[in-house]
C-alpha cells in the first residue's frame, strides 16, 4: 500500500509539472501571416489612412544594418486602462456653441468606437479650474462643514450633458476620473482658490467628504467615476486655482482622511492616483507615499504630466522599485495658443514621441488636455490659453484638426483597453517604436519617424517579416491578425 502511495504521488507531481511545462509553452504566431498598414504623413494627405496590406516573408535572421522592428508577443508587460483627453468646462462650453451637425461630427471623431479616436479614458475637473468661464465650487456658503449646501448644479448647464454625450458615442466605454485643483477659499489656508495656498488642517475631514459628494452626485447623474487624483499639481503655485501639498502631507491626507473616508462609503472601488504632477521628482512623491503601508493600501498609481522635462526615465523607476502600482499620464498640451501654431507639424510628433516613451516606460494609459477648446484657446477665465487636438472656431463652426488628433488615434484606435504591451525593439536610432497585443488577438505596431527621409524597414516577427516603409515626419500604425480571427476594420 505505501508503495502504491508513492507512486501516486510520484505520478501526481510528474502531470503538474507537465502542466506547468506546458503552460510555459511561447504561443505560436504562424497564422499572422500580413499586417495592415494605416499612415499619417507631413509631405501627403494622408492621416490614419489605410494604405494596404503587407505579407510576412520568411527571414529567420534580422541583420544589424538593415533597420528592424523586433516584436515579440510572449513577453507582455503592463495592461492598457486606455486613452483619451479632458472633458473640462472650456470643452462643454465650447462644444454648445457649435451646431447641431458639428457637435455630432466631434463627437464621432473622438469618441466613436468604430469611426472615430475610440477614446475609453478621460479626465474632469471637481469644481473650477483655469479652462472655466469663472471661478466656481460646490460648497460656497463658508464654513459649511457639513456640506449642507453641497451642489453640483453649475455643471449640469454645460459639463454634464457633455459628458453624456461623450459616453453615449462611445458606447459607454468611458472610464472617467477626476480631479481638484483647489479646495473652497473658505477651506485653505490663503482663503484664495487661486494662488496656491494650502489645505486648513481643520478641514481635512470636511474636504474629503467633499470628494465623496462629488461622486456621489455625479453617479446620480448617471456619469460613473472610475477614478480621482487628490490634487492636480501640487508643486505649483498659479494664477488660477491651484492648491500645495509637500509629499508628507499628500502621504497623510490620503492614510488619514481621504482613503478612510473613501472605503467608509464603499467607494474603495475607485483608482486613486497621488502627485498629478510633472516626471520630475515623480520618483521621490511616489516613495514618500509608497513607503507608508497605511496610506500606500489606498493608492491605486501615480499620475503625471509632460511639463518642464522629458525624463521618461523617473516613470519607469517608478515602475520598478513599486511594480504593484499603476502609472497613467494624466495631462499635456501646448501652450500659447496662435493659429499658425495648428498646422506646425512638430505639434503631432511631440503626443507620438511622449506616447511612445511613456508607453514603454509602463504608462498605463494616456490622457491629453482639453478634447476641445475655442479660436481663442479657451475658454479660460485668467487668459492661459492653449492648443487643443481640435479647435472650434465658434464664429464659423469650423472645426480645425491639428495633426496631434491623427497622432493621438494611431494609438486609441489601434491599441485597446485590457491590451498588453510587448517586446518591441527598434535597432534603429532613427526610427521610435511601440507594440501590444490586443484581448481580440490582434498587435499593434506603432513606429514614428521625426527624420528627414524616408526609413525603410523590416517587422520581424518569429522567423518572419513583413517590409515597409516610413515616410519623413510621419506616423505609421501596422496590424497584425491571426488568419482565424475577425475584427472590425477601420
């Protein structure tokens, strides 16, 4: 009987070990056997246009002077959450203003998930910031403590009914979060909503019931939160409202007040993001916070923005010295509007170039600016205007495109939520380059070309490669599928 015993258990580990063997086998890509080619170029028409389909070829070795595209779909590294821009007041205000026709036309261009962007992750503002008409809260009667006197009635005139309509286009597939850019005067330290200041330690409690109130009324309204930052940019002290929170005070407003406060009523569900800020010391907010088990249990990731510098670097130090925590960009544009400014093409590669690195320095998801603003660049009610991917000029009803909205959708349509990003390796200095494998089974390529010529290349893919070429200044997103699978062209 114990012999058998022992040979039981003998043949027990040998078919886990197969098991797990097996499991560990590299999937096999033979069936991809062409990949779909759409472009966005300077020197032609062309923008996220299909261009063909191009077979794989057998190269079972890659030679090192010819410039190639290495991807590999085995190894996967973070989940994509999505893309997409800020639905702020400037936007809504804006987008009422346009006709019926036109208001529809920018809502497919961006939000539709067949003909459009297809964007899935936004961005909104709790109460004023600098893209509102005015300066504005929810609270407004001082020292309410208790928010009495809580209402979100100014959003639903413009904002609201905005939103709405962005998720209806989408097929509410929009995961929405917000964020504040100051607490009420009357809670602040300066009682200015402008100008920085600080958050009144007697108010902590009160301000993160405020942030309960928001979404609870907002969900009433139908509009779902996904997630919150607690503060957006801590570090600066601007004209319009803005708010400072060193790391320590982030750290125990959200291990104190703000994550009890959230898990209290059952909203732990929600992703929250600290810092909202730039890459720059991106590293030292995410440690102090980190590095607290009681207010670390709270946070969901860091959210930043492109400002200042580039050091895409820090994202990814992030990234590995806290590899449980999520990384979403959360803000971009380009400042100092000027209409001559909507048809320089640099605009467009600086979103591919910032995608790209943040994509493969473990970015989660990418979200711009406003998704609209006007021939002013605004509205804004202290004169900060900016550029948007699409300008409206109100007194025509055009709609301009700046070649950022193609840039921005040779990701958003081609790179899906729940999407892994992959091995992508370029041995070409000149030639930027991104992949993921989608949940449909599809991957995605996206190469950019900020050069001057004209780069062919090869995609390799397994002892396989498909050639092709990309033109100076130019964006090019490459489809692969299996011949067994269907999707839903462009």
């Amino acid at each position: 009987m114990k012999n058998f015993m022992y040979f039981w258990i003998l043949c027990m580990l040998y078919l886990t070990l197969s098991c797990q063997k097996s499991e560990m086998k590299p999937m096999q890509f033979e069936n991809y056997s062409e990949v779909r080619v759409y472009m966005t170029s300077r020197d032609s028409d062309d923008r996220i246009a299909l261009k063909g389909s191009i077979p794989f070829t057998e190269l079972k070795q890659p030679f090192e002077m010819d410039p190639t595209i290495i991807i590999d779909p085995n190894k996967t590294f973070q989940t994509i959450e999505g893309f997409g821009g800020s639905l702020t007041d400037a936007s809504a205000e804006t987008f009422y203003k346009l006709p019926e026709e036109k208001r529809q036309e920018f809502l497919t261009a961006c939000f539709d998930p067949i003909n459009g962007n297809r964007y899935t992750l936004c961005r909104t503002n709790i109460h004023s910031c600098d893209f509102s008409s005015e300066s504005y809260t929810y609270a407004e009667v001082e020292d309410d403590m208790n928010l009495e006197h809580f209402t979100i009635e100014h959003d639903l005139q413009y904002r609201i009914p905005f939103i709405k309509e962005t998720m209806e286009t989408s097929r509410n597939r929009i995961k929405l979060f917000a964020s504040p850019w100051s607490p009420p005067a009357w809670m602040k330290t300066n009682k200015d909503i402008l100008h920085g200041g600080q958050l009144d330690s007697k108010y902590f409690q009160t301000w993160a019931n405020y942030f309960v109130r928001f979404v609870q009324a907002y969900e009433k309204e139908g509009i779902p939160i996904w997630g919150l930052t607690v503060q957006n940019e801590p570090m600066a002290v601007q004209r319009w409202e803005s708010c400072i929170f060193t790391a320590e005070e982030e750290r125990d407003f959200v291990r104190d007040y703000l994550g009890p406060t959230l898990k209290k009523n059952d909203l732990s569900r929600l992703k929250l993001m600290i810092w909202d800020h730039n890459r720059g010391v991106i590293y030292q907010r995410a440690k102090v916070v980190y590095d607290d088990p009681e207010a670390s249990q709270y946070v969901w990731g860091t959210a930043f923005h492109w400002y200042m510098t580039d050091t895409y670097d820090n994202v990814r130090l992030v990234h590995d010295a806290f590899p449980d925590k999520q990384l979403i960009f959360s803000e971009g544009t380009v400042a100092s509007f000027r209409w001559e400014t909507l048809t320089q093409w640099r605009m467009g590669e600086k979103f591919g170039r910032d995608i790209i690195m943040d994509l493969n320095n473990w970015s989660n998801g990418w979200v711009f600016w406003n998704v609209l603003l006007d021939e002013r660049g605004g509205p804004n009610h202290v004169g900060n205007y900016c550029v948007a991917p699409i300008i409206a000029d109100t007194r025509t009803a055009e709609l301009h495109y700046m070649n950022s909205h193609y840039y921005l959708g040779h990701f958003s349509r081609f790179i899906h939520a729940g999407a892994k990003r992959i091995i992508c390796s370029s041995n070409s200095d000149r030639l930027l380059a991104t992949a993921f494998l989608n949940p449909d089974g599809t991957i995605a390529v996206v190469v950019l070309n900020q050069t001057d010529r004209t780069m062919e290349f090869d995609l390799w893919l397994e002892g396989k490669a498909a050639h092709t070429a990309s033109p100076a200044h130019s964006i090019i997103t490459l489809v692969a599928e299996s011949d067994e699978i269907e999707t839903d062209h462009l």
